[in-house]
C-alpha cells in the first residue's frame, strides 16, 4: 500500500491553480466539453495532478460523449478510493485518489465492455505522461 499524502489546506493552496484547487480540494466540477483531455488519445499514463499517483493508462480510455474524459477502469483498483455521494439529490459513487484523497470525480455502473464502468473524471485533475516516462510521485 501506498503512503498518503497529507498536505494543509494552504499548502494545497500554494501548490494547485486555482481551477485545479477547486475540483481536487473543493470536489468541483469543470464544465463538460472544457476540459484539456476531451478527445485525446495519445498512449501513456494519466496521473494525479496533485500528487502524482498513477491513476489510468490511455488504453482505457474512451469517448463517452459526456464532455467529461472517461476511462473504463483505474490502473490498479487500489490506486483510487470509492465514496458514496449524496450530493445535489443524487446518489453517486465519488472517485478519489487514494494516495491525497484529491476529487478526481464520480464512477457510472453504464460504462463499455470490460468492466461496464464510466470512470468520468475532470482534465483539471489529471496529468499526462507520455509513453515511456516513469511516473515520480510528488511529497
Ligand atoms: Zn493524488
């Protein structure tokens, strides 16, 4: 298992934009059809823009036609953390990652073969790694 990373509010503050701080510390939600992965498909691996963790490879990616990138499973199940989400009436399955609990957003039991899931998550919260670079995860 992974060590977390705990950071201050302020430090937080001070490492994230102001976009990023909103979705990944605020669990906001960039505007569908904005975000800077929508239709992408360059190989490599999408990790945390917070803290670096490795979070979904490209060939899981798909267009869900949602406006939101979407994946159709995390890179390891343990690489992000599922929370129930009760918010605005709805009931939803939050996704966080696991190593800084950072919003990434919500899961959808209405996704593609294999895994019937929709991991629709905000650009704002990933980060790209082209093919052949190594993750380094961010203390
Ligand atoms: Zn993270």
């Amino acid at each position: 298992m992974q060590t977390r990373l705990i950071l201050s509010d302020e430090e937080w503050r001070k490492r994230l934009t102001p976009e990023q701080y909103h979705v990944l510390r605020e669990h906001g939600t960039e505007r569908p059809g904005t975000g800077c992965f929508l239709g992408t498909q360059e190989p490599g691996t999408y990790v945390c823009a917070g803290c670096g963790n490795p979070l979904f490879r490209s060939g899981t990616k798909f267009e869900s036609g949602t406006g939101w990138p979407s994946f159709t499973e995390p890179i390891s199940p343990d690489a992000i953390v599922r929370v129930r989400d009760t918010s605005y009436g709805m009931i939803r399955t939050e996704v966080r990652c696991a190593r800084c609990d950072g919003h990434l957003g919500h899961v959808f039991p209405d996704g593609p073969p294999p895994t019937g899931e929709r991991f629709c998550m905000n650009s704002v919260a990933l980060k790209h790694l082209p093919e052949g670079v190594a993750p380094t995860l961010l203390q």
